[in-house]
C-alpha cells in the first residue's frame, strides 16, 4: 500500500489550537499543497521543515495582525482626539508654534513660486536646450560683451555646417505709432516705450512657442511677415489701438516716416520669456530703415541679434570655428583678432547679465541660489521654532508622560502621538500659509515686476505643499517626540527628569545658535546690499546726475534743424529752464544708445594699436547743462565738423596719453582711413551703469545726429513738477504738433539700471524681518523653558534679596553668550557671500566692520528686549506660589 508525505502532526495541531476556526482547515489545505510541491522539488525531510517554518510565520503574523488591528483602529481615532486635547490645552504655545510656521512656510512658497517663475523663462519652446544666441565679445582682454551681430554676417552662414536653423532680429526698441485712416490721412498717436521689433518668418521655426502657443488670431504664421512694409501686432495692441475693429489692413506709421500695413494679430506673448515684443515688422522692410548697413560687416547695431538652433549632434566649438574663419575672410586679420562671436545658449540668456535681454531683466544662478537657501532656512527656523517650544511644553508635560507609560503606553505609542501632534499644527499653518500666501502675493509680485501668483489647481502647488507638510511633521516633531518618549516614568511624575544633555538643552542651545546664525547672515547680508544701492545712487558719476534734468527723445529721422532751433528757443523762454542741450545720446541711463568703432594712434597698424569706443554727438551747451569738465582744449562748436572730437580721460590714457594736453591737436586714426582731430580732453564719466568700468568715449558735434534734448530744470521750492511737465509739453507741442511728448527724467533713467538689484533688495528686507521675527519665537521657547526649569530657584533669589534686575541680567548673560556665539559663525560666512555678489560690480562699496556691526547690533537689541520681557515676568512672579507648588 503507498504511503503519502505527510508534515509533521504536531504543526497541524498547532493550526487547529491557534488559528480562527473557521479558517484552520482551509490553512492547512492550503499548507499541504505547498508540502507537496517541496516535497517534490527538494526531499521530504526538507519540506517538512519548510512546513513547519511557514506555521510560525504565519501564526505570528495572524496573532499581531489579530493584535494589531483592534489595537490601531482604537488608537488612530484616539491619537488625534488627544492631539486635539493638548493643542487646546496650551493655546498660547500651540498659537506661537503655527504663527512660526506659518511665516517660515508661506515665505518659503512665496519663494519657490519666484524661484520656478524664473527658471522657466524660455523653456517651453521645442528646441530650446539646441538653441543659441550670437553674441560678440571684443577687445584685447574680450572685456566688451554685446549682442550685436553686423547685418552682413547672418547670410554669409547659410553654408555653415551643423546649424538646422536660423533667424535675425532687430530690436527697435520703442517708437512714436501714428494710426492712419484708410486715405492715408493722420487720426491719432500713441508711443511705445518698448517691445517694436523686426522678425523674420523664421522666427516663429527657431523661437516657436511649442509649450505655451502664440495663437494667431488673424493672419498665417508663414506669410504674414515675408512682405516688407507688413508688420503684425499682439492682441492687447490691436485692442489699444482699434477697439473691437477688425485691424487687418489698417496702416501704421512709425516715427512720421515709415508706413506698415497690419497683417496679423497675434495672442500676447507669455510672461516668462525674454522677447517681450508687441509689433512685429517684416525684416524684409530693413532696408527702408538701414539700407546702408545691409552689407556692412563692421558696422554693429546693437539691436541686431541672431539666433540658431543646432543639429543634434553638432559641436557649439566647431559651429563657432567657424564662424570665426568666416568673420576672418571678411574683415582682415585685425578686426577678427580683436572681435569674436560666441554662441550663448537660450537656457542662459535669462541668467546672464553680461549680455542682458529684451526684457531688460536677468537673475544670475547666484540669485537664484540664494533664493534656494532661504528657502531652506525659513523652513528650518520654523521647525526649530517648534523644537524649541515643544522641548520647553514637555517639562509641563512630564506628568501625563509618566502616567500614560505606566498605564502601558510604549515609545511607540507615544512617538506617533506627539507625531500627530506635530502633523495637526503643520497641516493647519500650512493652509493659514497657503491663504496668507494668496492674499499677500499679489502685492509681492507687484514689487518685483513679476507676474507670477499662485494657482491653485496647479499640481506642482499641492505636491509642494505635502513635501513640506511631511518635512516639517518629521524634522520638527521627531526629536521632541523622541525626547519625550524618553522619559523615565516615576522620575516624570516626580518632575525629577534629566534636564542636561539627554533633556536636549545643548541641542535647544545649539538650534537657537543656528537659528540666529541664519538670522544675522541674512540681516548683515541684508544691510550691505542697501548700502550699495545707496552707493549706486549717490556716487559721482562725473556729470552733475543730482540737477533736475528732463530728457526729451527725437523722432528717428529728424533732419530739420530749424524744428530744433525753434524747440529749444521755446523751452528757453520758460521762466524754470535754466539750459538747454542737444545730443545724440544721454551721458548715462537706459535710453542710452551706444554706438562704437576703433581708433588709434596715428601710427596704428596692428590690432592692439586701437582701442574701441563709443561715440556720441552733442552741441556747445551739452557739457555744461551736465556738468562734465573740460580738462584741456576747447569745447565744440556748432561750426566744428564731425572730425573734431573731444576724448575723454580713459581713451586718452588707453591711447598712451598721460597729460591731457599732450594729446589736444593730435590727429587719431580710425578703423579705416579716416581720420579725426582731438581738440580737448574732458573728465571720465559713467556712460553705463556703475556695474560697469568707465568706457572710452568720444563726443563730437554733428548735428544731424541729435535725437535727445535735455532740459534743466531751476525749480522754486514747492513748485507743482505737474505744471512744469504741462507747460514743457506746450512748448513741444508747438513745434512738433504731431509728436508724441516723450520725457524722462535723468535719475530715473539711470535708477532703471539697477531696478532688478533694487527689488530684490527689497525682498531681501522683507524676509530678513521675517527671520528675526521667527528667530524672536524661538528665544521665547527658550525662555519658556529656562524659566519653568528654574522656577524654584528664580523664587529661592528673591526670598534671598534679589532684585529684579538681577534676575533679568541672570538671563540675559546666557542669551547674550548664545547670540554672541552666532554673530561670529554668521560674520565669516556674510561676508563671504556680499563678497562675491560685490565682485559681480566694477564699483562696489569697500566692506568695513561697521556693516557688520550695525545689523549685529540691532538683532541682539531685538532679541534682548524679548528675553527681557519674558524674564521680567517670570521675576515679578510671586516667589511663594512656586515654593508652595514646588
């Protein structure tokens, strides 16, 4: 008779005695089925220990699942019921831990929103990461970064191997809009200040958009711009300028000179990118505007830029060998020597202020790693906020501690609670941030210039604010909880628990240091980076940039000078203008336009023999209406031809001048054969920004290249600026009756330089303020804490004749060690990072010590009249109630 495997009997029984009964037999079957199977692939001895391994495994698992089960489901409920109980037991405690967090987490989303906002510039066409922008940069140390690309160059590199696509642009700027009526007649006049451009079909192919279309709610995409006089317009335009009519055909002219017929509407560009444009003109009407640039390959506007998209594949090095073998063919062996094209990519455009964008803005990576870093650290004050709180509410809590361990609560027990504990307060701040966040951000973004808020039904927004929710509960509620845990029971109840280094002090000592290291970097950060932009606005830029000075720009092409004449003969019979000037440029400001060749010696031969330059032309008033000296030789005359320049002290020097009046008569030498004659010498002053060196600059006085009047202003103390604009614009209305009156005032202009440093300033202000605030909470714990440990002795010093001031200065010395200790871990690291940013500028202010001092000072001083308070109230408790409890 054949015998069956059988498992060992005594594990059956097992399943019988332990298992559910009405699940033991369908166990076993399921058991032996598996004995089977072993029994068959190892042996029988095998199997039957396999067998009996799986019994245990498997009762074990249904014993703690049986446990375990009622158990969590009793606790879950009760987890958060005694939470709730505890929060609304310490109101005042409970209130302060989520007002910290609530500051540090709805910063901390504010930022992130900026910090995405800003990386996403550009991003979302299709080939972004292959694209690149054709930059120049020249002199003999490639100091000079530009945009500008002369007209020539694009066509000549159609043969050039690994570029799949290409296009040109030239970024007009703004421009006076004159809307006509279908008989050609004048109907009325707008200006634009910025975003006028030349595009080529192709723009759409290399700057396509892809991942946030541009609708084209009129017109073809393909046609629209090939034709010259054609221009296309974004929606907000036509809607500015034709209501609801349909702008199809309609006639535009620009500067009273050229006419373009509307061919498409288009949906606005989005708000991260860098080509903010608004009309769009046919580039093939270029050569209306600069015919005789079209062929120029030295010539450089700077205006004019080209962009390529790369095949895959395709190495930037040889694409840019290239061009440069190709730039040498053209031009010589000087100039290629001394000027040389780079590809930038589109992904660093936004990024790089050396050579700037359309949009006028960039935020270096540093920015926007710093940004990061407060990120971080406005979430890590807030959690060590909470550990301060929650270890100094423990000592007030040791009782119910000691009593719930020895009615049978574990560790574990006790860590999910205190877990929940801290997941209820994170999950409440996180939605008062969340609120907080969308009514304050509005005015944030409206600081910066940004458009960027916060949408709620943005994925990216709810995942964000999980990841913090569950930072927070674990970085915030872990080591309280841990702590707590700890605890021995009888010694809880007794309220004999550790109080050194177990009960966490050094730690909560050594968080506060952190805390206000972080504090003091940002606040010394802080001041410093006011202190330079003071520095930008009050230093001498070498004209007199403090006198009221009101610029005026010329139509494009103005070639009357009676017009001129007239205008300035009006503008000087009012009563507050003191002087009256004509240029073709500002001396400094972003309405600058730069215009630059090489002159030399004039021996000059070889290419470090030049110095590049930019060039402007003014008239006889222009320096002193600006204040600029005349170091030797004579001012211009408007008799003087465009030969006749004055130079300024750099050029002078780079040119191998040391005495001013060694180079006045001296005949100079130009790229070409021409040549000019230096008839005075005048101090240097900052054409550009101070982030800049001073340039070498020539002035001479041909007036058919005027397009700026500027106007001094002498006005009377409380003289209405508004009356004065009005009458100015009577005046400018009487000569040029069809003219928009275009003005600006010269510090705002040159304030426009340092617009972007200025509103981060300003939000580094705003959340150094925070960083104290949230630094002040966690000085509260730690007070909270010291005075509830030494409660007894605190009333033993009074009963013994302390006063009150004693006791404050017994507190204060501790706080005044700790935030000491932090000033001098916070100073080295400040002024690392204001060193580099300040390196970013070629005028910077020099650090000296009291730009630390200041802020260092000024946190302690908070700090201390919050130690002060809370110790003065635990001095002025009665001494006998603590004795009595004690």
């Amino acid at each position: 008779m054949a015998t069956y495997p059988h498992p060992p009997e005594w594990a059956e029984a097992l399943i019988e005695r332990l298992a559910p009964e009405h699940l033991a037999e369908e166990i076993k079957g399921d058991l032996y089925e598996i004995f089977l199977s072993d029994v068959k692939h190892y042996n029988e001895r095998n199997a039957r220990r396999r067998y009996t391994w799986r019994v245990i495994g498997f009762l074990a698992k249904a014993f703690f699942w049986k446990r375990s089960t009622q158990q969590n489901h009793n606790m879950t409920g009760s987890y958060f019921k005694m939470a709730r109980r505890s929060l609304l037991a310490s109101k005042s405690t409970t209130a302060i831990n989520v007002l910290g967090l609530v500051i540090g987490i709805a910063s901390a989303l504010a930022i992130i929103s900026i910090i995405r906002f800003e990386l996403s510039f550009d991003t979302f066409h299709t080939d972004y990461k292959n694209t690149y922008r054709m930059v120049r940069v020249s002199g003999a140390d490639l100091s000079e970064f530009r945009t500008g690309i002369p007209y020539a160059v694009p066509p000549a590199m159609k043969d050039i191997s690994g570029i799949l696509k290409m296009t040109k642009l030239e970024y007009l700027g703004g421009s006076s809009v004159d809307v006509l009526s279908a008989d050609g007649k004048f109907e009325r006049q707008f200006v634009e200040e910025s975003g006028v451009v030349t595009v080529e079909p192709e723009f759409f192919d290399v700057i396509d958009f892809e991942g946030s279309p541009i609708e084209w709610i009129s017109g073809e995409r393909k046609t629209s711009l090939r034709e010259p006089g054609s221009i296309v317009v974004t929606n907000s335009i036509a809607r500015k300028y034709f209501g609801d009519q349909d702008p199809i055909g309609k006639t535009l002219r620009f500067q009273k000179a050229f006419d373009f017929k509307i061919t498409g509407v288009i949906k606005d560009f989005p708000a991260n990118t860098d080509f903010p444009f608004r009309m769009l003109v046919s580039y093939s009407s270029m050569p209306l505007l600069f015919e005789e640039r079209m062929s120029d390959w030295t010539s450089v506007n700077d205006g004019h830029s080209v962009f390529v998209v790369l095949q895959d594949g395709a190495e930037v090095k040889d694409v840019e060998e290239q061009i440069a073998k190709l730039h040498a063919a053209n031009v010589g062996k000087d100039l290629s020597s001394y000027r040389h094209y780079f590809l930038q990519p589109l992904s660093e455009m936004h990024f790089d202020p050396n050579f700037g964008t359309f949009s006028r803005r960039t935020i270096t990576h540093k920015t926007i790693f710093a940004l990061k870093l407060i990120v971080l650290c406005l979430l890590a004050v807030g959690c060590i906020n909470y550990v301060n709180l929650s270890t100094a509410q423990s000592t007030l809590r040791s009782k119910e501690i000691g009593l719930r361990k020895i009615m049978g609560s574990s560790q574990k027990n006790l860590i999910v609670q205190f877990l929940v504990e801290t997941l209820i307060i994170a999950f409440i701040a996180a939605f008062a941030a969340l609120a907080l966040v969308g009514v304050a951000m509005p005015s944030l973004v409206s600081m910066l210039g940004l458009q960027v808020g916060i949408n709620f039904s943005d994925p990216f927004l709810w995942i964000t604010l999980a990841s913090i929710i569950g930072v927070v509960t674990i970085c915030a509620g872990l080591y309280p909880a841990l702590l707590i845990a700890k605890f021995n029971p009888i010694a809880a109840i007794k309220n004999q628990f550790a109080t050194g280094r177990i009960a966490g002090v050094s730690l909560r000592k050594t968080l506060v240091i952190i805390q206000f290291t972080a504090t003091q970097v940002l606040a010394v950060a802080t001041f410093i980076v006011v202190a330079q932009m003071e520095f930008f606005r009050n230093v001498d830029m070498g004209f007199d940039r403090k006198a009221t000075v009101v610029t005026m720009r010329l139509r494009l092409l103005d070639n009357d000078h009676s017009s001129l004449r007239s205008l300035e003969t009006e503008l000087r019979r009012l009563p507050f203008v003191e002087d009256v000037a004509k240029s073709f440029t500002l001396p400094s400001g972003v309405d600058r336009n730069r215009n630059s060749r090489n002159i030399g010696k004039p021996d000059a031969n070889e290419v470090q023999d030049y110095q590049n330059y930019e060039y402007s032309a003014i008239d006889e008033n222009y320096l002193d209406l600006y204040g600029i000296r005349l170091l030797a030789g004579r001012n211009l005359t408007p008799t003087d031809s465009s030969k006749n320049i004055l130079v300024n002290e750099t050029l002078m020097k780079n040119l191998g001048y040391n005495n001013p009046a060694d180079i006045v008569g001296v005949e100079l030498k130009l790229g070409g054969n021409d040549r000019v004659h230096v008839v005075g010498v005048i101090n240097d002053y900052y054409g550009n920004s101070l982030k800049e060196r001073v340039d070498n600059i020539a002035l001479d006085a041909d007036a058919g290249r005027f397009r700026q009047v500027s106007v001094k202003l002498n006005l009377a103390a409380g003289q209405n600026v508004s009356d004065v604009l009005a009458k100015l614009e009577q005046a400018w209305t009487s000569v040029y009756p069809e003219d928009a009156f275009q003005f600006r005032f010269l510090d705002d202009n040159i304030a426009m330089f340092y617009e972007q440093e200025l509103k981060y300033s300003r939000l580094f202000q705003i959340f150094s303020m925070l960083f104290v605030l949230i630094g002040c909470l966690g000085l509260y714990g730690l007070i909270t804490f010291i005075a509830n440990r030494k409660g007894k002795e605190i009333a033993v010093r009074k009963t013994l004749g302390a006063s009150v001031s004693n006791i404050i200065i017994m507190f204060s010395r501790e706080y005044i060690a700790l935030i000491t200790v932090s000033f001098a871990l916070a100073v080295p690291i400040a002024w690392y990072g204001v060193h580099e940013w300040l390196m970013n500028f070629e005028n910077h202010i020099d650090v000296q010590w009291w730009l630390f001092a200041v802020p260092g000072v000024l946190v302690l001083a908070i700090a201390l009249a919050v130690v002060c308070m809370k110790s003065f109230n635990a001095a002025m408790a009665n001494p006998v109630d603590k004795l009595r409890n004690e």
